[in-house]
C-alpha cells in the first residue's frame, strides 16, 4: 500500500498553545481526525472507489503475509493432560527432536512444566483444527512444516511424513538420535539430518494412516449422545457402547448411513478409571458390506468429552447402581491390593 507523508512545520509557541487548548486530545490526533472528516466529504462514488482498493490491497497483504508462514502442530500429552498447540517456527523432525531433549534434560522455569514452554511464539489451538492442519501438511502446501503427536505420559513420539503418514518411535530413541546428530555443533544441517535418520533406522514401531482420525462436516452434539449395551471394562478402562441414532456420516465424514451400501459402524466412548477422565477419542470401528473392517479413531475436545461426562455418569448408574467415581474407587482400591499382594 503507498501512503504519503504530510510534514506541517509551526513555530512551537503555537503547538504549545494548540496542545493545551485541545486538553485529552493531541494536535496530532486533532489533525488525523480532521483529515477523515476530509475524506468523508468527497463524492461518495470516489470514497468508496478508493475506500475498495485500500481493502483489496490490505486483504492482498495478508493473504501474501499468510501463505509466508511457517509453523508446526503438536498434540502434546503430559501429566495426563492433551494439548494441541501451534509454534510459529520453521520447525521439522529433527528440530522437534532437539527441542524435546532440551526440555527432558532442562524443562523451562514455570510451575508446572510442560513442553509448550519450550516455545515462545507457541499458541493453543483445538483438535478440529490440529486435525485441519495434519490434512495440510499432507498436502505439502508449505506452510505446516511438521506435525507431531508426543504421548510423554507412555514414552512415544508421532511424526507426519507427508509420504508414508504417521510413524511412530519411542521418545527414548527420538531423544538419542538428536544428542548424537547435534554432537558436533559445527557439523553441517545435511550431516546431522544424516546422523539422526541413521540412528532412527529400524527404531519405528507402527505406522498411522492420516485417515485414522475421522472428521466430519459437523461436530459431535449433546443430543446424539445416547448408550445401550452392557458397559465393559477393559483394563483400565470402561467401554460404553454408542447408539447410532444422529447423522454418523456428517460428524465423521463417512458413508455408511445411505442405502447404497450396507456398511455399519461400532461406536465406543472411554472412561479412564486411572486417570478419571473421559478418553480423548471415540473408537469408531466401520464394518463394510463385503465383510472388511477399519478402525478409525475421532478426536474428543475438552467440550466434548465434557458433554460426554454426565451421560456416562447416569447410564453408569442404571446398570450398576453407582457411580463413575465410586467405580473408580473400587478399581484403584484393587490394584492397590494387588501391588501389596506383589510385595508380599
């Protein structure tokens, strides 16, 4: 956008006097206002002629200042919390890699720690759109340099490769890969790339497809919240099963509820009795017409598993008699009796 300076020169016994007459307002403020007043009395079809390319061209500055982004997305789990966040920072595998071996050995000096404070232009994002931007990085338009999935709580470290999808390491192996790459601080960024996929050789445990984690047109709602079924307990966690009674194609994007196929889906909702909280994902199994079957996994926000919360706690209660922390109690109360029983 051009502009134009206006330079005004008074002698300063009259600014001084201006300044003091105008009170709150400075005589620079004062001439600003004056100068709008200005514009607004032009012909209206040429106010609003410029008055357009003014916002043309400032819309043109931020969809060009968007595009230059770089930035990468973590979902991050710690001390039983899930976090999705966004660092501003051009950062891929082996960065993520360093920064998280820097927070191992040394975390940042807040109270508690957590990982997003390794970064300072690091902002909160939801699961919808740590989701969005999983789908962007795979289309490799530039701008999502990397996408990461860290369990800290179980040891594993997920890495979106925009080729084969998500793989998965031990934070272990991801952390000495990254001591050994940046030994040598003068060693070139190609030789520590070479050192750190080396040391990763043959360390991967599983691979995620991108299509796991299911996304739909619309989100999950209070009102096609409903369960049926007897609740099992799977270990540390009891499985209520869903009833398919909302639009299941609209929240998760499949196609199931259509008569062109007869495909069906199983829905299961968590609770976690050591943790005491509702899982952060639904597993959605769909079984297909010709007999195949896929898991997929869909992501539960802190809103929510919130709505799912009071549902479990009353269906709880109609088929127990209680409820969901007095379950809780029993199964903690129990493994307690079993580590004794170890010891012993």
């Amino acid at each position: 956008m051009s502009s134009r300076e206006i330079s005004i020169w008074l002698d300063e016994r009259w600014y001084d006097a201006l300044s003091k007459h105008l009170g709150d307002e400075t005589l620079e403020e004062h001439l600003e206002n004056v100068l709008d007043e200005m514009c607004n009395q032009l012909p209206r079809q040429e106010y609003e002629r410029i008055s357009m390319l003014i916002w043309q061209e400032e819309q043109r500055n931020k969809e060009e200042a968007e595009a230059g982004r770089r930035f990468a997305v973590f979902h991050v789990t710690e001390h039983g919390e899930s976090v999705y966040f966004l660092a501003e920072e051009n950062l891929e595998l082996l960065h993520a890699a360093v920064k998280l071996r820097s927070y191992l050995r040394k975390p940042p000096e807040n109270s508690p720690a957590r990982f997003l404070g390794m970064f300072s232009r690091g902002e909160r994002i939801s699961a919808e759109q740590f989701d969005t931007y999983v789908k962007e990085r795979l289309d490799n338009t530039g701008r999502v340099t990397g996408a990461f999935d860290i369990d800290l709580d179980n040891g594993t470290f997920d890495a979106l490769n925009i080729m084969d999808g998500w793989q998965q390491f031990r934070i272990q192996d991801i952390s000495t890969a990254a001591y050994y790459a940046t030994k040598k601080s003068y060693a070139s960024q190609e030789h520590q790339w070479k050192v750190f996929l080396e040391r990763l050789d043959g360390k991967q445990l599983t691979t995620k497809t991108e299509a796991q984690f299911l996304c739909g047109q619309r989100e999950l709602r209070s009102e096609d919240i409903s369960f049926s079924e007897d609740i099992m307990q799977n270990d540390h966690l009891l499985e209520f099963y869903m009833d398919v009674v909302f639009d299941a194609d609209a929240v998760f994007g499949t196609q199931v509820c259509t008569s062109d196929n007869d495909d069906f889906m199983n829905i299961y909702a968590n609770y976690d009795l050591e943790r005491g909280c509702v899982r952060d994902t639904l597993e959605v199994y769909l079984i297909h017409g010709d007999g195949t079957e896929q898991d997929r996994k869909y992501r539960l926000s802190e809103e929510k598993q919130a709505l799912l919360l009071p549902k479990m706690e009353e269906y709880c209660k109609r088929q127990f008699g209680c409820g969901l922390d007095e379950l809780r109690s029993q199964y903690l109360s129990e493994q307690d009796g079993s580590q004794q029983s170890l010891q012993m």
